[in-house]
C-alpha cells in the first residue's frame, strides 16, 4: 500500500479543519491534504477513491478549488459497485455543474445506470439527470427517462417524472412526448408519484400549449377528484402535517388546477365547488393550512370570474392581513398586489392596514407594503397618502430612505393634481432625504418650476427657508441654489406672494450668502460647487450691490484644486472684469424649459457617436450630456432647446449654461475636444433627431451681423462676427478676447503625414444633386488611424448654402473632424468643399470601416438633408 | 422551482450547499457571501422571507442552523417552509435529534437524504416513513457491499498466508 495515498480518514480531516484556529492553519491543513488526494488520483489508486472524493466534496464547501477531482467522480461512477457509484454521483452533483464540458463524458455511464436491473442505481442516475444535466445530455437521454416514467417502482416513476421536468425545460420540442405518460401519472395512487405528476404537467403546459389543452380537456375532472379525496381523507399518519393530509399535494393541485382554469371558462367551473371548500374548510392555525389557503387564493384569483369565490379570497386576505404572524402578513400583502387587478375597490378597503405595514420593523415587510401602497395610489387619495409617506419619511430607518424616496417622488410626479403641490412635496422631501433623492428626479423638479412663473417667487422663498433649515441635503442644496441664481431678485424683493406665504425679509447678501456657504462647504460635491458659482455670476447681474463681493468670492476659486472650478473661477471672473457690458444679457433667466422634450429625453439614447462638422453649429433638442465628470451640464444644457449648442465637450460648461454657439472658432476647438470626450454628447444628438429646420434658426444667426437681437444668443453672435476676421482665420494667435476668455486652446489642425501606403479614392456617396469623395493617407507608424479627404462637389444648377457635413461611426471607431473648407459649395461642380476626418480604427485589421452620414445645406434659404451610409471603405483600413 | 439550498451555521459556515440552478464556482461564493449577509442580520422576530435579487429567499433557524431555500417569486413562500420543515425533521428522525456535528461529519449522509426529498428543485416525497425507508435500503446496501469486500480481503489474506 502507497504510504502518501493512505491518509486520513474523513472524519480525521474533518476533526482536524475543524481543530484549527486560524485561516491560515486552515489552509494549510488543506492544501496537506490536497496534495495527499493528489498523489493518490496519479496513482490511480481505487481503494481510496471514494474516501478521497467524500474528502474532497468537504473541501469543497469550505470553499477551496477541487477541479482536479472531478475525473474521480466519472471514475467511481463508471464502477460497478453500488456504494462507489453512490458516491461518485454525489460528487458529480456537487463539484460540476451543467457548464461543463467534462459532464459529458458522463452521458454513457448514465445511459447504462438508468438500464441497470438494480433500482437504487436507477434511482441514483435519474436524480443526477435531474439535477444537472445539460441539453445535449437531455436529448440523448430523454427517452430513458420516458420508459422509466412507466417503471415498476413507484420511487423511481417519480425520479423520472422530476427529471423529465428538467428535460423539458432543457429542451422544449421534446415536451409533446411526455404528455401522455405525465397524463397517466395523474390517476396514480402514490402521493410522491401524484405530487411529482402533477408538477410535470404544470410545467408542460408552461412551455407546450398543446399539453395545456390536452390537460385541460382529459385531466381537469380527475385533479378536481383527487383534491376532493385528499382534502376529505381521514387522519393518515404517513402525510399529516399539522393535521392536514398531505398539504404539498394539496398546493400541487391547487397549483396547476390555476394553470387550467386560467382563460377558460368551463374548467374554472368545474373547479369552482372545490376551492369553495378548500377556502373555507381548511385550518388557518398552522402554517401548512395558511399555505394552502394562501395557494387557494391565488387560485381563485387567476381563474375566471366568480364573485362568490372572489370575495370568499378577498375575505382570507384581509384575516391573513390582521394576523400577528409577519409570514402571514407579508403572503398577504403579496397576494394583494396580485388582486389589484381584480378588484380594486376590495384592497383599497385594506389602505389603512396596508400603511401601517410600511412602518413596520421588518424591511421585507415595509418593502411588500410600500409597492402595494405605490399600486393603490389615484387622483382621489394621493394626498393624504402622500402626506402619510414623507411623514413617515422623517422617521424611517435610513437603508430604507432610498426606496421611499424614490417612491414618494414617483407618485408626487405621476398624480400631482397641482404644480403647487407637487412643489411642496418635493421640497418636503428634499429637505428630508435630500441624499437620496435621484438627480433625474431634481432635474424634473426643476424643469416644473421653470414651468410655472407664477410660483417662482414662491418657490424660491420657500426653498431659501428650507435651505435654512436643512442644508445638508445635497439635493435640496442643488435645486436652492439653481433656484436662487435664477430667481433671486424675486428672493428678495418678496414678487409674486400667495396668501398661504409669510412675508420674509431677505436681503441681497443673504441669498449671496447661500451660494457662499455651498461653495465653501467642505462636503458639497463638485456639481454643487458649479452650480453655486454659475449662481454667484447670475447674482453678480442681479444684484449690482453685491457684485464686489460676488466676484471675490468667484475669485477664490481660481485656487480651487479642481480644474473644472478654477477655470469657470477664471473665465467668470473674467466676465465680471472685462465684459461688463455684455453680462446682463448673458446670464438672462433661462428660457422656460421645455416639458416635453424634457421627458422624451429621459427615455434614453442609442449608441451611435456622431461628430458634427465645424463649420456649423447643430441645433441640440436638449443635448444631455451624460458624464460622470460634470453631471452639472446635463442640467445646465436644457436651455439648448431654443439657441444652437455648440459640439461642446462635457467639460465646457459654460457653453452649455449659455447654450449657444459663440464663435466658429471656439466651436472648433469645442469639436476637438468632444473627439476626444469620446463623444457622448453627440451620442445624444444623434439619438434625438435633428429636424430638418435646424439650420434656418440656427446658423443665419452666427453669420449674420444683426446686433439688435434681445435674447443672449443673438448677442453673443453678434460679439463674434464683431472680429469676424480672426474668428473665421480659426486660428490662436489673432485671438479676439471673447475667444480667449471662452477657450484657450486654439485649434491646431494636424498635418497629415504623406509616406503612408495609397489607397484608391472612393466615391463615398453620390445623389442626383451631390458626390462626395474620400481620399485615404495612412501614416505607417499607427495603423489604425486613416486620414480621409472629403472632397463634396455640387452637381446641381443651384448654389448650395450653409453647408454641413455630418458623420457617425460605431463605438469601435473614432471620428475627427477638423473644420472644412468653406460652408458654401458652387453649382455645376464649379468649385468644391474639402474636410479631413480622422478615423481610429480600435479594431483594426478585424472590421474595416463604415460611417454613416448626413449632409444639410440650403438651396435658395430651403433646408434640403441628404443622408446615407459608407460601406465601400477598402478593407484594409 | 427552488435554485439552491444552503445551511449555514450562525457564525456563517456553510454545512451543506446544493445547487439546482447553474450558478458558477464564483457566482456560488457570492450568492453565499450574500445570503449569509442578509439572513444572519435579520432579528428573530422578522418574517422568514427576504427578497433578493428578483428571487425569494426563505430561511429558518433551527438552533444554530440557518435552512435557506431561494424560490422564485411566484412560488409559495409558506410551502417553502414546510419543506424546509419536512428536511429538518427527516433528519432529525434518520440522525436521532439531530445536530450540527451530525450534520458536519455526515454531510454526505445529509445529501443522501435531501436527494431523495428534492431533485431538479422541485420536491419528490411528502411522506417521511418513505424517505427513510429508501435511506435505509441503500445505506444497508453499502453496508453489504462493505462486509463483501472486508470477507474477500480476508479470504485472500488466508489464502495467501
């Protein structure tokens, strides 16, 4: 005998694992063993085998890797004795799972052993299948387990039965040869035959409606009959559980007498005596009859309708309900969400009860109720259950803040019957649980009080009361400082009162002194800290009074450790200084903000990333930017509803506050750097559509020399055709101050190197009316990136103005597009426009690539959209 | 159907894992590392169900055993239980009131006998007495299968002396 392989018996090692006081000698005693278990599979010693394996499945539930025994277990399953082959199973069910591959090699043996004249082994086989076997085994093996369902031994006719219920849930097409053994088991006399029969068919009606319709014609008279015997049946020790005969047999029926009656009417009625006795019958003690009662109304629910069952189950709820028992009430509250959809008007009558359930102690329990609760809301009774909810906010514990908040903000946003009210309630939330408030849910705030200028006066008074109170609320904090940026002058000078109001007194410097105290607080966060400073500029406008403490406290920013607030410290600052003349017109309240769009825009986005081209600015319906950097410009940016954003990176926000296109030249570098951004906020522009019109609002304004528009928009166009010379030259060194101010970085167009390989220009898209080329460079120290010349000829009679080239690509590659030539193209292919784009190819030698575009320009002031998709790249870029 | 079920000791041992639905080597480390979390927080008079990611957990304690089965969410959480039950008390019958020693030096025992209670997550036997009975035949055919081979040793060790 190998000395090594010996070792220790099972209960040994067990004794000694546990005789061990650390992890560490823990591991170690393992790992001993390991390497015992080890040399001994090399030795391919059978005595020990099993004796190792037992070893190895302990070893396993302590949570260490036990791979290298998983050919044992075919091993001892390939013996020929009953103990090893026991074993061996049991092995095989606890150390594999179906995934793996070496699970079929196992097929042959299990073939043989669901053949063997030794029943146990059988036996031993088909709970292996049933447990774990994978599609492939269950095809090979299904009609085995098919002539087994007809075996001698009723114990292994219920293995067989189980284990179809895997087979068929592996493999649906072979459900149709089951159903007429799994009908034959129905009439069987055995209860685990009958428990496993009448699981199988439940679960062959759920994936053959053939089955449920042979069922439901041959088998619902004898299910209603078996109920009947075994609800009546007198004592039998065998099945008693709490004086109940048999209750799992009982909830099977149950269970699939709901899957038969469910949409049709004749079945339900023959089941409807039955349930009547099952329901008012059964003791409701214990909790094997509780169980039943609890099917039997689900039961009763989803079959056709019955009024007198309907309340008889209505009824159950309610006692199920007032129990002290938590089980029992947390069953109810969920079978009540369940009844909604019967009868309303019944669990309304439990709202009370249903409320007090949201504070109980338990948090399974709460949770139950406060998704009931959230179901039983309507116009009529929002109020007061509404007024209960943030109530009881004040009071909750706090890992059930979040779900309550949530709750309470979707119920106020979905049934508020007034804006007014539906502002109350926000703010009392906010001040509440402001942490946990969701910042889509701020943004819609937001968006309603934009909405309603008669409430702003109202609104911003009340969230400066609230800031007073709670300022630690981030969110609270967040929505009183836009608030107070935008309306403060309202803030102060107490417009707009409703009677419900006191009058407060707030002077200039203490609605300043809201957006100081946010900014310097240690624990705001940075959109916060943003939003202040945007803000404290608005306020500078505003209050002319304050404005010298205003810009010292922006000018401490400009030490801030966060770039993203140092440069706003700077460029504000700059405003402040410089621009005095423009300011008001630049921070102007924002533009109502679009309801609609807003919410359309929550519905989410498709991922596509578009550059847009330069030399134009595109008109965002709401661009969201989501970005983790600044989550600020998604707020900030809705005003881009009504000027032309410019392809702004998510870090420019200042762009995005004003919402306009300031120059072509900041519009540049704007574009290089949403390349770079990895252009997510043009991933929403592509996803919301552009409309047609887009150009005619937008572009005539950047290029044309009117002054004497009111909006910010119109202004800051005008600033930048006042030095149209430097702005369109694009170029850093000319830079006019606004420029400067707005983005430093000039743009620096990459030269493109020549020495690459040649690629055949292509013709990426032609119409009736355009042709568009691309030459291809390549330089050949980076493969993956192409240099494409666009070259755009006008094959039309007509003058094609404002011309914008658009172009999307799939996330594996990146676009860049540098400024184009020129934005008019001249008929009859008399001149042209060239634009350089620069593709990345992050896949590069496996996909090759394609883009899709969109081309907008103006025949004689008319929008005209050419759209189309490049497939004809060469390969190999 | 039930996707597995754990016994984990209060101070968050595992004793017994059996899985019914795939769930990968990893995947089993944190749905355990999870489930002890949630269960063994709960104070002793909660309900005995926790929802868990879109699956029910029912558990119960018997002395310092945690029982857990994971249901789906449309299954009967009170069954649950009595099944639960029904397991505890085929073991306590087959071990002879049971206990957590028992059940950690014959955890294959423990297997043995939830496979005959439960296979592909749904359960096959509501009768105690039958249970046992199939226990009992097979351990009886091991233990003849051992007597088997110790009389062959011996013969051969006689013969060979």
């Amino acid at each position: 005998m190998n000395p090594f392989s010996s070792g220790t018996r099972l209960r040994d090692m067990i004794r000694a694992i546990r005789a061990c006081k650390t992890a560490a000698e823990e591991r170690a005693v393992v790992r001993k063993e390991c390497a015992a278990i080890r040399a001994s599979i090399n030795e391919n010693d059978q005595e020990y085998r099993h004796r190792n394996l037992a070893k190895l499945m302990f070893i396993h539930m302590l949570g260490y890797p036990t791979h290298f025994g998983q050919m044992e277990c075919l091993k001892l399953i390939a013996s020929a004795g009953f103990p090893e082959k026991r074993i061996g199973y049991l092995g095989l069910m606890l150390l594999l799972d179906e995934r793996q591959e070496v699970l079929m090699l196992v097929t042959n043996s299990l073939k043989q052993d669901l053949n063997h004249t030794n029943q146990y082994i059988v036996g031993l086989a088909l709970c292996a299948l049933g447990n774990i076997c994978s599609a492939e085994m269950a095809r090979d093996l299904a009609p085995e387990v098919e002539r087994l369902l007809q075996f001698r031994d009723p114990n292994i006719r219920k293995k067989a039965a189980l284990c179809s219920i895997r087979i068929i849930k592996k493999v649906p097409d072979l459900a149709e040869n089951f159903i007429n053994p799994a009908a034959a088991l129905l009439k069987e006399k055995h209860h685990g035959v009958l428990i496993t029969g009448v699981q199988l068919c439940t679960d062959l009606c759920k994936v053959s409606s053939e089955a449920l319709e042979h069922f439901r014609k041959k088998c619902t008279e004898v299910l209603v009959k078996t109920l009947k015997d075994v609800a009546n049946s007198p004592y039998a020790p065998e099945y008693d559980v709490g004086g109940i005969t048999d209750p799992f047999l009982h909830i099977r029926l149950l269970r699939f007498l709901r899957v038969l009656g469910q949409g049709d009417a004749d079945a339900s009625d023959s089941m409807n005596d039955i349930l009547a006795q099952v329901a008012t019958k059964t003791e409701s003690n214990k909790n094997a009859g509780n169980a039943i009662l609890y099917e039997c109304v689900e039961t009763i629910m989803s079959i056709e309708d019955n009024g007198g069952l309907r309340v008889l189950a209505i009824n159950i709820l309610g006692r199920f309900l007032a129990n002290r028992d938590n089980n029992i009430r947390y069953v109810a509250l969920n079978m009540l969400m369940k009844a909604i959809s019967v009868d309303a008007q019944a669990v309304q009558r439990h709202r009370a009860t249903i409320l007090e359930c949201v504070k109980d102690s338990d948090a399974s329990i709460r949770k139950r109720a406060l998704e009931l609760v959230y179901l039983l809301i309507n116009e009529s009774n929002v109020k007061p259950l509404t007024k209960e909810l943030i109530d009881y906010l004040e009071v909750s514990d706090q890992e059930f803040k979040g779900d309550l908040t949530a709750k309470i903000c979707s119920i106020v946003e979905k049934f508020s019957p007034e804006k007014i009210w539906y502002i109350d309630q926000m703010l009392k939330v906010l001040s509440e649980a402001g942490n946990f408030v969701k910042d889509e849910v701020c943004h819609a705030l937001i968006v309603v009080i934009s909405n309603a200028p008669d409430l702003h006066g109202y609104t911003v008074r009340a969230l400066y009361k609230a800031f007073q109170a709670s300022s630690e609320q981030e969110s609270l904090v967040r929505v009183a400082v836009w608030c107070i940026g935008e309306y403060g002058d309202m803030l102060v000078k107490n417009v707009g009162m409703l009677d419900v109001e006191d009058p407060i007194t707030v002077t200039e410097s203490d609605a300043v002194d809201v957006a100081e105290i946010t900014i310097k607080r240690h624990t705001s966060d940075l959109t916060t800290k943003a939003m202040a400073l945007i803000a404290l500029l608005k306020l500078s406008s505003r209050f002319p009074s304050c404005s010298e403490r205003i810009r010292d406290i922006i000018v401490q920013q400009k030490g801030s450790l966060v770039l993203e607030l140092q440069q706003r410290s700077l460029e504000f600052n700059s405003i402040l200084e410089k621009h005095r003349n423009i300011r008001s017109a630049l921070v102007e309240r924002m533009p109502v903000l679009d309801e609609a769009t807003f919410s359309g825009r929550r519905a989410g986005s498709v991922p596509t990333t578009l550059s847009p081209s330069t030399m134009a600015s595109v008109k965002v319906p709401n661009g969201v930017v989501k970005s983790a950097a600044a989550p600020l410009v998604d707020l900030l940016d809705l005003t881009s509803d009504d000027a032309p954003a410019p392809s702004s990176s998510s870090g420019d926000f200042l762009n995005d506050i004003l919402g306009v296109d300031l120059s072509p030249a900041s519009a540049h570098s704007g574009a290089s750097q949403a390349a770079k951004n990895g252009t997510d906020v043009l991933m929403d522009i592509l996803s919301l559509g552009t409309p047609p019109a887009q150009s005619s609002s937008s572009t005539p304004d950047i290029f044309s020399l009117s002054q004497n528009q009111k909006s910010p928009v119109a202004s800051l166009d005008g600033l930048s055709t006042s030095s149209p010379v430097s702005a369109r030259a694009a170029s850093s060194q000319a830079a006019s101050s606004i420029i400067d101010l707005l983005d430093g970085l000039g743009p620096s167009p990459p030269a493109p190197e020549n020495n690459g390989p040649a690629y055949p220009s292509v013709v990426a898209f032609e119409s009736s009316s355009l042709r568009v080329m691309f030459d291809f460079l390549k330089s050949p120290g980076n493969p993956q990136i192409t240099v494409i010349k666009a070259t755009f000829t006008n094959l039309s009679s007509n003058v094609y103005a404002d011309f914008v080239f658009q172009a999307a690509v799939p996330k594996f590659l990146q676009l860049h597009l540098d400024p184009a030539s020129g934005n008019t193209l001249p008929a009859n292919s008399s001149g042209t426009v060239t634009q350089t784009l620069r593709v990345t190819n992050s896949q590069h030698g496996k996909k090759s690539l394609v883009m899709r575009i969109r081309i907008a320009y103006k025949i004689n002031g008319k929008d005209v959209l050419e759209e189309g998709q490049i497939n004809n790249f060469p390969r190999e870029l | 159907m039930i996707h597995f079920v754990l016994l984990i000791s209060r101070q968050g041992k595992v004793r017994l894992t059996k899985w019914y639905s795939p769930y990968s080597q990893k995947e089993r480390t944190k749905v355990i590392r999870e489930i002890s979390g949630l269960m063994l927080h709960r104070g002793p008079k909660l309900c005995n169900f926790v929802e868990w990611g879109g699956l029910k957990v029912v558990y119960k304690r018997y002395a310092s055993l945690y029982f857990c089965m994971c249901i789906d969410p449309e299954d009967n959480e009170l069954e649950t239980l009595e099944v639960i039950h029904h397991f505890v008390e085929i073991l306590d019958r087959y071990f002879g009131s049971v206990c957590e020693l028992d059940l950690i030096f014959n955890f294959h025992k423990a297997y043995y006998i939830l496979d005959e209670l439960v296979i592909a997550g749904e359960i096959q036997e509501s009768s105690k007495k039958t249970v046992a009975r199939l226990i009992s035949a097979q351990d009886s055919l091991v233990e003849a299968a051992k007597e088997e081979a110790s009389s062959i040793s011996n013969i051969i060790a006689q013969a060979t002396k």
